[in-house]
DNA sequence: TTTGACTTGTCAAATTATGTCAAATGTAAG
DNA sequence: CTTACATTTGACATAATTTGACAAGTCAAA
C-alpha cells in the first residue's frame, strides 16, 4: 500500500464516502479508484488535486505523499545505494 | 548535465579514452554514449556496470549516481515538495 | 440468494523510452 | 582552406511501459 492511497482511503472512510463517489469526481472507473488506493496504480497530479479538493484535504500533504511515492518506487530495490543517492539529491536540490 | 555522465566523462578523459571506445564495450552507437554523458538518456543499470568495469571504476559509486540521476527525475519540477517528501522517503527506507 | 461495495485480471490504446542513422558541429593538423 | 576525426544533435523506428476501461470475481450484510 502507497503513502497517498493508505491517507486517501483514511480520508474518505472518514467521511463515509464511498469509492464510487469518489471516482465519479474524477469521472474514472471505480476499478482504477481501488487501485489507487491500493498502490495498484499511480495517480497522475491533477487526480491528486482533485481527489485533495473533493476529501477536503491540504492539496499539499497529498502531492507530497503522491511525490513520496514516486521517489519510492524510483528507488525500487536498491535500497542500498538510496541513503548516499538521496544525500546527493539533497545537495542538488539546494541550488 | 547528469551526475552519472559528469563523473564518466570525468574518468574517460582522465584515461585518455574516446567515446568510440566506451561505446564499443557496450556494444551501442557512440551517439548513445554521447547522449549518456550529457544527462540527454539514461543509461540502464547493466550499462552503468559495465561502464564501470571499462573505467576501472567502483561499481557502487557509478550506481548511487545513477541512483541519484532517477531520483533527481522522479522530482522534476516539484522541488519544493521534495524535502518533505524525502523525509517521508527516508523514513519508509528504515523498514 | 440478492445486493452493493470493492477488488482483480486482461486488453487495447496511448505514452514514453531506447538506440540507430545521417547530418551537423567542433577541432586540430597539414 | 581542406582533411580527418571526435563529438553532438535531431529524426526516426521499434520496443517497453503506462493508462484506464471492462468484465468477472470476492466478500459481507440483509
């Protein structure tokens, strides 16, 4: 299960909404909401931002658990090299 | 410019090598290896490795800039929901 | 059972990645 | 100026991945 879909489906059974609803929002398929949800499949940025608006959410916390998760799965299995690979990023993204 | 293809053209020049040569080893066009030093394509890990083994480099030090380079993509142009999001990354890392 | 919510597998279409080729550019020597 | 060679670039075909829909499946409550 992904960051983003695991607070999206708090989110949603907080407010005793079903994954229909929210997938009529987003004008897709129930199927694809599920696997959102599930980590299944990636939403792009703007179903984030929907999703954001129609939970109630901070538009923020949500793209960046959605971000979180596209780090994770760039890492994939090299977990190894991730701590020295993400110092180097660190460094990059200051300038 | 890449992290990956800054440090191998590093080491190429520093060896007195043409792109001809590394290409060759990795049996692609020196067009593509071009490309890979420039940051214009990724290379894929197999490449790296090789790479590596014709530059009498460190394996480990060529992947964690591959490494790196993915990330750095992965971010885009969401860099001011990056250094949250590497948190939450590094975090998730620990399990 | 039946109903409704959710999940899963599969498929075609769309998008993106990969590597080659040909042409362009750069550079040093004659 | 030419030639020779290294590198770079852009266009392209092909391959691989992603995307979302659809249909069929599971599961729980009534």
């Amino acid at each position: 299960m992904s960051n983003l879909g695991q607070r999206i489906r708090e989110l949603r059974e907080k407010q005793n909404l079903l994954l229909r609803q929210v997938a009529a929002h987003l004008e897709v398929d129930t199927a694809l909401m599920s696997k959102i949800e599930r980590g299944k499949r990636k939403a792009s940025k703007q179903q984030v931002i929907e999703i954001a608006k129609f939970l109630k959410a901070y538009e923020e916390e949500l793209l960046t658990l959605w971000l979180a998760d596209k780090l994770e799965n760039a890492v994939g299995n090299e977990k190894d090299l991730a701590p020295d690979a993400l110092n180097i990023l660190k460094k990059n993204l200051k300038k």
